[in-house]
C-alpha cells in the first residue's frame, strides 16, 4: 500500500491552546474539580483523555457546584452562558479560539450597526449557538440555499452574512453566491470567517485525493471540520472514511475500492490526514497498522506532502493568565505563545520514516 500524509493535518493552533487552557487549569488547581462546558475540542480521544485526569465534561452551567471552576470550550459561547456562571460565582477560564471570537465581535457590531445578519453554518452547532447568542434578535442561520426564502430581511441595503469557522470552503461558497443573489448589496466580513486551518487541511485533501484510491480521515463524527475534510474528498471523487481512531479501520473499505478497480493485484494509493481535533499520535498509529497489515508498497514507506507549513500562533487567554497571577505562576505570561509545531516524524511512532515532498504550491 501506498501511503501519503497531508501536510497540514491535525492540531490547529486553537485547539492547541485550547488544550493547553485545560493543561494549565488542572496544574494550578490540583485536586479540585475543573468543570468543562461542552466538550473542549470535538475529539473522542481528547476528551477521554481529560475524563481519565478528572475534568468533567456538562452540558448545563448548573451542573457546576457554586463557586467551581468551569472552562468554556473553543467553540466558543453565547454571552447568557457567561451570565449563567457568573450568577454561580464560578471562576470562569476561556478557551474560546480567538479566530471564532473573531466572528462573535463581527456579530456585535454589525448587530449595533442595525445589520440584519446571516450567519452561515450549521444551526445546531456549538460554535453557532454560541455566536448566535450574541444578538439572537439580529441573526438568521443559514444552512442551505433553500433557506433564503424564508429569511425575514428588514433592509435589502443592510444585510451582512458571516460563516461558521469550520464549513466546507465548496459548501459555504455555494450558498454564499446565492445570498448575494437574493441580495445584491449584501455585505461580506472584512476577511473571511472560515479559519486558516480548515481552509488549508481541506486545499490539502483537495490537491491530493484526486491521485488516491482512499481518503482516510482520523476524526470524531461530531467534528466538523473533519466530517467536511470526507466531503472534500468524496467530491474530488475519491472515497473517503472518518476513523475516531485505528479499532474503527476496516478491510472492506479497501476490498470495495479494489473491486470497483477492477485489478485485483491494484496497489492501493491512501491518503491519511485528520481533522484538527485529532492527535497525532492516533494518526501514527494508524499509519504504523497499515504499515503492518498491507505492507510498505513500492515506494517503501510514507510519503509526507507538505502543501502548506503553517505558523500561527495564539496567546494564553487573558482569563488563565489573571489567574495564573493570581496563583504566583510565570513571569513570562505575555510573551508566552502556543504554536502549531512540527511532528517528529519517527519511524518508530509511523512504521516508516515519512520522506516529506512539496506539494504543489496553491
Ligand atoms: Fe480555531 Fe479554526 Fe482550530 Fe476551530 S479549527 S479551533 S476556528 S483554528
């Protein structure tokens, strides 16, 4: 089997600082229960990982004794929320992705502005409810261009939409030509809402699946980034499965692949990527099973296709660094960065020492 890695795949610099909030909440109060509002980042194994270390995960503010420390997830939440924890006295820690507070400010103003706002994405989504919350009397969902005729427009001359952070580029580019269809003079954000990390993992899956037999894409169901990174690659028409993890792999995504093929002795090109929620170590782990069950191929290993090395960094959240203060830890708090990092791309972590290749550029 033939094996290619995208590059970028995996951890964003969100949910990298996201995690890290958690990391750093559970050393500065070690002992006490760390409450999580939602799940911190959509990844079964991410938030197993905290359950085993004795955060708990709730749905409802009031699941929170008084007083406790709750964190809010990176998607981000509506401002009733907040108002929920404060009339609990809790100690309230954010790790809310700045690029999806990015479109919570867009909300804010637009909405004083007196813009009818249409947010594109999807309606039950974490990060959706949450922006919505911000000015739930100036926001209308749309989830498909079917949507439109029954949107309630008070101004033609004052709309403005704005997109959930993780939509499939293809999907949101879809509906957002025919809202400005129906509404020429429809404004758009200053600069596009959907964040750099599902843009390039998708323009990755886009470049690359079309060589591919299989897309495989290490992720949880309810991530929607990853979810959009199969439909990426099922449009590029190649098809593609989402994995939580290696127990969930299946032969018979391989043996339909081959019959469809027609050649029985085919080798079978797979592309491997995830989401940005997912770890990497599950990633090397899967890579190191197909290694194992299928072979190197012909080309002896892995082939690692950098289409894009990303460099964004974020700072600590301001709420965990008056905390830390509070607590004596770390001088160094502002100059304190968390950067998406290159994976130490060992053979004995991926079965294969991965030969990094440019892509093409985009
Ligand atoms: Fe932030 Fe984008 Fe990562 Fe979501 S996927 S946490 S918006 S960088």
């Amino acid at each position: 089997m033939r094996i290619i890695l995208a590059n970028p795949r995996g951890f964003c610099a969100g949910v990298h600082m996201a995690i890290d909030v958690v990391d750093q909440v559970l050393d500065l109060y070690p002992g006490r229960p760390i409450y999580v509002y939602h799940e911190i980042v959509h990844n079964k194994h991410v938030v197993n990982r905290f359950r085993q270390r004795g955060v708990k995960f709730i749905e409802e503010v009031d699941e929170a004794p008084e007083g406790s420390i709750i964190v809010f997830s990176a998607h981000g939440i509506s401002p009733a929320v907040r108002q929920q924890a404060r009339a609990r006295n809790l100690t309230m820690v954010d790790a809310t992705c700045p690029l999806v507070t990015k479109v919570h400010n867009e909300a804010i103003r637009y909405a004083r502005q007196g813009f009818d706002i249409l947010l594109v994405g999807h309606a039950d989504h974490q990060e959706v409810v949450g922006t919505r919350g911000e000015a739930p009397d100036s926001i209308q969902v749309v989830e498909h261009p079917d949507d439109i005729p029954s949107l309630r427009i008070r101004n033609p001359n004052q709309v403005v939409y704005l997109t959930q952070t993780t939509l499939s580029t293809d999907d949101a580019a879809v509906i957002i030509d025919a809202l400005r269809k129906a509404f020429p003079n429809i404004k758009e954000p200053p600069s596009s809402d959907i964040c750099y990390a599902t843009t390039n993992r998708q323009a990755a899956v886009r470049q690359i699946a079309p060589e591919c037999d299989v897309v495989l894409v290490v992720g949880s169901k309810n991530s929607s980034n990853s979810v959009r990174l199969t439909e990426i690659s099922r449009n590029a028409g190649c098809p593609a499965f989402l994995l939580d993890d290696v127990s969930e792999l299946r032969d018979e995504w391989f043996d339909e692949v081959r019959a469809a093929s027609g050649a029985a002795g085919h080798e079978l090109t797979v592309l491997v990527t995830a989401g940005a929620s997912a770890p990497e170590d599950l990633v090397a782990e899967l890579c190191r099973t197909l290694i194992g069950r299928y072979g190197k191929g012909a080309a002896g290993g892995i082939e690692q296709r950098d289409i894009f090395r990303e460099d964004e960094e974020f700072s600590l959240p301001a709420s965990l660094k008056r905390l830390m203060r509070e607590e004596g830890k770390g001088d160094d708090l502002d100059s304190r960065k968390i950067k998406v990092g290159s994976y130490d791309l060992t053979a004995e972590a991926y079965g294969a020492i991965p030969l990094t290749v440019g892509g093409r550029s985009l």
